[in-house]
C-alpha cells in the first residue's frame, strides 16, 4: 500500500483548481475561502510541493497537519 500525505493549498482563483489536479488529486475545495485540500504520494510530496508552489495563482502550499504528529487526538478522556 503506497503511504499518501495531504497538502492544504492556498490559491487566488478558483480556475487554478484545474492545474492543481495535473499534480495531485484534488479531494475537497472550497471556492468562497479560496482552499484546496489534495492527497499526493508521500516520495513524491516534497517534488509536488515545489510544482505548486510554481503556479501563479497558488498563494501557499501547507503540509496538513491531521496525518503529523501535532496534531493527535486523545480519546481516552473521563
């Protein structure tokens, strides 16, 4: 099973969801606050990172940080 990371992209218009998808596949968007959440192969995140952040109309490329170590959640709360 090939490991996949998601990345948050921040963009100015929603036309460049299109371009994003060349890249990554493109699970959720919103177009009113102008985001983008995509999951790419974790090798070749770090390569996908630095093609979007290429784009014109990409303003920033996050790591999300649901699947990192910052953020856990503790379900053993009483």
């Amino acid at each position: 099973m090939v490991k996949r990371k998601s990345l948050i992209v921040h963009f100015r218009s929603p036309k460049v969801v299109k371009q994003i998808e060349r890249f990554a596949s493109v699970s959720y968007y919103h177009k009113k606050r102008r985001y983008a959440v995509c999951y790419v192969n974790e090798a070749d995140m770090e390569m996908v990172m630095a093609k979007l952040k290429k784009l014109k109309l990409v303003k920033k490329v996050e790591e999300s940080l649901f699947e990192t170590d910052e953020y856990t959640i503790d379900f053993n709360v009483k």
